[in-house]
C-alpha cells in the first residue's frame, strides 16, 4: 500500500500547529509543543520579583523611622525648629551629611576634573573595589572605607557604604516581631525563633522578614495588590524553563533551569508584559542554575538548588545570591506562572542592593542602611562560616509571577558551552 502524506492544519489556542500524517501515523513537529517550541518545553518569563507579605498587618503600623527620622531627632529645639517641616528635608539631609562627615567623589563628568586617582589607573575605565578605596583615600575619604555607586561612577563613604561606621543611625531600629510570617520550613525544624505561616505551617523559616518587614518600601511593596501591578528588573529579566514535561497538571520528574535573560522586558499596549516574547541567554554561566522537580495538580515544586538571579533597576546592579533555593508555582491556563521562592539569600548579596541604593536613595525611602546591616547579621540563620563560626546567609521568602515565553535555542546552546 503506498503512504499517504497530507498536510493537517490545527488551530491551538492561539497558535497554528503542523502535523505531518503519513501512512496513519502521526509525527510530532516543533510546533507541537504547547509552547511553540520544543514538544516537552515550557517556559516564562518573570515580571516581578517581590518580598512576600504574610504576616500580621498590625505590627508595623508605625514603620521604622528611617536615618533623617533618627538623625533629627538628636538635635536641639532650636535646630529642629530651623529644619521643621516637610519643605525643608532636603536642607536637614545636607546638614546631616555634612555633620555626619558624608562625602562623594565623582569620577565621571564635569565635577571629577580635580579627583586624585592612584598610579596606572585610567579614569575611562571601571574601578574595581580596591580602586575604589585607593581613590578614596586619596581624596579624602577614610582610609580603606568608601565604596562605588551611582553605575560605578562615584566613590561614596556614607551610611549606606559603610554601616558600621554609623551604627548610632541603627538605634532602636525597627523589626517585625510578630508571630506569623509566609515562608517554608527550611530547615525542617519547628524552633522558638520561627514562625507560623498563615495557613498554620509550624516552624517557618524567614528571618529576612523579621529584619525588614517594618521598613516602609519592603512592607508596602509586598503587598498583593501593590507587588501586582509593579514590573522589576526589567533590564535584566529572569526566565524559568521547564523540560521533560509529560503532562502540565502532573509530571514525577521535570528538569527546572532558571536563566538570566541578555533581553529586556517587553510590555504590551496594557503597560503589561509581553506574553510569547522570546528571549537570549545571558552567557554568563553563574546566572544559570538547574535542578529537578515535580509538577503535582498543577503546582511544581524543586529540589533545593542554588542560584544566582539577576537585579538590574535604575542604579542598582545586586545580583541575588541564593543557596538552597526552592520554587513553589502554579502555571494557570492562560500560561503565566505564580508562585514563591524560599531559600537563604546570602547576606553580602542582599546587602549590596541596600547599599546601592545610596544614601540619598535610603532617606528618600524610607530605609536605614546601618539598622538593616545591623538586623540581617543579628538575625541569620543560614550557611555558618566554619572559620567565623557566624552565619552568611538569611532565610527569606519572595513571591513572583511570569507570563509565558520563549528561550532562543541557539542562545541556549553557547550557554552550555560556557559551563
């Protein structure tokens, strides 16, 4: 009998899939796929990532002060009445630097044409952080302090780059100290210092919580109907890939890759993200981690892995770092994702996004950089270095949601030949 071959075009959702039907039997092409992609595939890419907001709402009724708060507070009647009011702020944050011994050297533009730079340093080019310190104290600064910020272009001794020279600012410092938080039991212990979970999960392990969840952009950014309708890190996106997918609603074994992307974020006509946007990988091998995990009625879950994500908004570049990292998301109909991701964010990492944020990003937010260093040292719980003896990393708990996208194959392919 001689094999017939037809062309069969079927109509999937929105997307136009080929099968090639010869002799009966029917072969799968890439198009199969529900993602468009290769059959098995699924991937999304996350439009914001975001500190989860589980516990009691009236503990931090009155958030912490912040710096400028704490640093008015000390000063006399008669100052304090020269700089009352909210139209003079920016004068008490100038006295404040002053007094406090703040100080920036510019390295870019027209205010760097007097800036001292060590021997074989070329000012075109990016400092690295011993540099830094050496261009610091050439100009002023205190010897082996300052640090870069404002994208590199700036040595800055303040606060924020060095907290522990300012740990007055640290005083009376506010955290969460109520009983339920959202999280995971981490370390599958039930101890006095963890909480219980909104749902009555005993021994919830998020100690980044209890060390900032007073603090005013953290507490309002994590709440549902605020971190919902925010996109962060745009520029620098993060795409979690599934393979080896039998069955969406429940598959035992599916390889789980999350990736940097080397693309932006798109966004549609709604300021939304762009659903079936494809993206490259960054090549960067530590922005990639794999492990393995189980999708049951809809919901997957990982093995605990490590990873590095990046966080790229405006001034800030902090990559996230961290160790026994696990994923909890639903992927709904519509093909976005939903979900949690628990695991100890390493502390030097975490830290580096509060410091980026300079000292004049910190006031205007409401956020004390030497209470929040203060905090996260006191209160981690992860990793213990066995020559300190003190712990590296905080447990922590962060929501996320994605939409459906596309990881380009050929990117794919020189990312594993950089590993």
């Amino acid at each position: 009998m001689t094999a017939r071959a037809s062309l069969a075009l079927r109509k999937s959702g929105r997307q136009l899939s080929l099968a090639l039907i010869a002799g009966g039997a029917v072969m799968l092409t890439a198009a199969d796929a529900p993602t468009g992609g290769e059959p098995g595939v699924h991937a999304f890419v996350l439009a914001n990532i975001y500190l989860v907001n589980g516990g009691e709402a009236d503990v931090c009724k009155v958030p912490d002060e912040g710096d400028l708060n704490r640093f008015y507070a000390t000063l006399s009647p008669e100052l304090q009445a020269k700089f009352a009011g909210a139209e003079k702020r920016q004068a008490l944050e100038l006295y404040m630097n002053e007094k406090m011994g703040f100080k920036r050297i510019h390295m870019w533009g027209n205010r760097s044409a007097n800036v001292k730079y060590p021997p074989g340093y070329d000012p075109k080019t990016t400092a690295t952080p011993e540099q830094a310190i050496a261009i610091g104290a050439l100009n002023g600064l205190p010897k082996g302090k300052g640090r870069l910020a404002f994208s590199n272009r700036e040595v800055v001794y303040s606060s924020c780059s060095d907290p522990q020279d300012f740990t007055k600012l640290a005083k009376n410092f506010r955290t969460y100290d109520g009983p339920v938080a959202a999280g995971m039991n981490l370390d599958g212990k039930v101890s006095k210092e963890d909480f219980t979970g909104p749902d009555g999960t005993k021994g919830v392990d998020n100690q980044l919580w209890r060390a900032v969840g007073c603090v005013e952009p953290f507490r309002t950014g994590s709440q549902r109907e605020i971190s919902g309708k925010e996109m962060i890190s745009m520029r620098a996106p993060t795409l979690i890939e599934l393979r080896g997918v039998d069955d969406m609603e429940n598959d035992s074994d599916v390889t789980v890759t999350v990736y940097a992307a080397a693309d932006s974020l798109a966004t549609d006509g709604k300021g939304e993200a762009l659903r079936s946007a494809t993206f490259s990988v960054d090549p960067d091998p530590r922005l990639r981690s794999t492990t393995r995990g189980r999708i049951e009625k809809g919901v997957l879950t990982t093995e605990p892995f490590d990873l590095v994500m990046n966080y790229k908004e405006q001034i800030v570049d902090a990559p996230r770092d961290i160790r026994g990292a696990r994923l909890r998301a639903t992927m709904k109909p519509d093909g976005s994702i939903e979900g949690n991701l628990y695991g100890y964010y390493t502390l030097d990492s975490y830290y580096s996004s509060i410091e980026q944020m300079t000292q004049n990003g910190a006031i205007l937010s409401q956020v004390s950089c030497p209470g929040v260093r203060q905090a996260i040292d006191r209160l981690a719980d992860g990793y213990r270095d066995p020559k300190t003896k003190r712990y590296t990393a905080i447990s922590s708990a962060y929501g996320f949601r994605g939409v459906r996208a596309f990881v380009a194959p050929q990117q794919t392919a020189q990312a594993d030949q950089t590993r």
